[in-house]
C-alpha cells in the first residue's frame, strides 16, 4: 500500500477515491483584520503564513480529483444557534453577533465570514457551516462523507488548537485515519500548535499522525 512518510510512523494511503483534504475555517474572519481573531486581541498574520501552503495542497488535490471539503465556523443571523455561554465568552472588542468591520461577527453570508479569496471553494467542492468548533457538530459532514466512501482524512486550516483540533477528535472517534498537515495548520500561539501537534501524535498516534506538505504531496502524486 501506499504511504506518507508521517509522524509516528507512515500513513497508509488507500485509493484516491477514500481521501478528503479538509481545510478548516480558513475564513476573513479569522486571517484578516477587523474580524473575530483580531477582536479577541490576536496578531492575525501568524495564520495568514500558512495560506501558499493550503494553497498548494488545494492545487494538487484538484488536479488529482481529491474530495476537497471546506469549513466556515459560523451562525445563522438571529443567533439561534449559538449558545449564550458561546456568545458571552472571550470578552473581545465584538462578540459574535455584533457588527464590525466585516459585517456581523460569524454570522453567515457576512463579507468577514467568506473563506479567504485565495482559497474560495471551487464548483464541486463540498462547504461545510458548522456552528461549533468541531466539524462533525449539527453538519452534514457525516453523511457527505459516508456518501463518498471517504476513510482518510487530510487536515489543514485555522486554528490548530481549536477548531481543527476539535475536528480531528470528533473524526478519530468515528473511525477516519486522520493526518494533520504540519506546515498547513497555524495558531495565534506558537507553542500551542507545537502542543498540539505532540498530543495529537504521541502514544503511537492515538489520534492521528501528522507529517510536512512536501511528504503529503509526494505521497498524493505517487499513489
Ligand atoms: C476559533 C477556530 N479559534 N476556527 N475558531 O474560535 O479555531
């Protein structure tokens, strides 16, 4: 079987066909100013390093016909579903809801909740809203993937600690071979990532593995 060279050990590849690359909430919100990671009081060009990264494993898995899966973390206008221990936490200049820069913070269909323009979803591509930090929560993830015979999951996207963290969790425990992509997943905290990404691994990959953009790729064009 094919593989990625990968931490711990190498990730085996089955077909094409049974693997997704998902990018995570790479939205203006998050990489750009004046949207929800700013108002927290975060420095948004750590996040906005990644993007030729993404980009580049975007190219490829197009070209190879690669199920590609975006998500938004966001909510519907009136808030209905967002919790109100959700909304009041953070303590930021905005909260979600409130209207900034970008229009309302998280809210869906805003100009800051679009994803990033160099990474906008092409025709086809699958976009996933989800209203928690984890992409399996109130989704129709499950069933889009469960449609498509997808077993192997490629992660990438914002923040690591966060929402593609959450992610990779919910996803281990439904039974997905799960890889996060090093140098395509980035934190408004250095030493998080560098956590989370030992955490992920350790005790023989009880979550997942992880491995560099250039393993991924090399492993992608030679299956
Ligand atoms: C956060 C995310 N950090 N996408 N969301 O609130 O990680």
């Amino acid at each position: 079987m094919a593989e990625i060279l990968a931490h711990p050990y190498p990730y085996p590849l089955p077909s094409l066909s049974q693997v997704a690359l998902v990018i995570i909430d790479m939205q203006r919100d998050f990489l750009e100013p004046g949207g929800f990671g700013e108002a927290l009081g975060n420095d948004v060009t750590k996040l906005q390093a990644i993007v030729p990264t993404v980009q580049a494993l975007l190219a490829t898995c197009r070209r190879l016909g690669i199920t590609v899966i975006h998500t938004l973390e966001c909510h519907q206008p009136d808030l209905s579903d967002c919790p109100p221990a959700k909304r009041e936490r953070g303590k930021g200049s905005l909260t979600i809801g409130d209207r900034g820069p970008m229009g309302r913070i998280l809210i869906q269909g805003e100009p800051g909740n679009a994803i990033i323009p160099e990474l906008t979803p092409a025709p086809g591509e699958i976009i996933i809203p989800k209203p928690g930090k984890g992409a399996f929560y109130h989704t129709t993830l499950p069933q889009e993937l469960a449609q498509r015979q997808i077993t192997h999951l490629l992660f990438t996207g914002v923040t690591t600690e966060v929402c593609v963290q959450t992610t990779m969790r919910e996803a281990n425990d439904r039974g997905y071979e799960c890889l996060l992509i090093e140098d395509a997943t980035a934190s408004y905290f250095e030493d998080f990532k560098t956590a989370t990404l030992a955490m992920l691994t350790a005790q023989g990959g009880i979550i997942g593995w992880s491995a560099p953009s250039t393993e991924v790729l090399a492993g992608l064009i030679n299956l």
